[in-house]
C-alpha cells in the first residue's frame, strides 16, 4: 500500500466516510462534541449515545466494540 493510500493519513471525514458502507461493522467510532456536550457513535448504525465528556464516550465506546469489560 502507497503511503498516500494509508488510512491513517486521511482526514477524519474521509476515513468515516470510507467505512460507513462497510454494511454494520463496528470498523470506527467517533466522539465528536455536540452542543455543549459530546456524541458517541459507531460506524455499525446500531450505536449512538450522548454524554457529558469525550473519556466517557472512548469508554463507553470501548465497552461497545468489546474491546473493555463492562
């Protein structure tokens, strides 16, 4: 892979872009502040919560994904 073509040399919108139609794979997520507080969300469709924090959406986000302990 070309070092232009890497994933993590694209701009957040373009990498999410990328991936929203991989069709239900939790491939990224996203915290993204919101209104005076933060929206957590995951590329699947199935995930989306608001909170108050951006380490409240990472952990919650990490629980979703499974890579953390409830």
């Amino acid at each position: 892979m070309a070092d232009d073509e890497n994933a993590l040399h694209e701009k957040p919108l373009e990498f999410f872009a990328s991936i929203v139609n991989t069709g239900g794979d939790c491939d990224g997520q996203a915290i993204l502040p919101e209104n005076g507080h933060f929206r957590a969300w995951c590329t699947c469709g199935n995930w989306s919560v608001k909170v108050d924090d951006s380490d409240e959406g990472l952990r919650l986000a990490r629980i979703h994904t499974g890579s953390a302990p409830h």
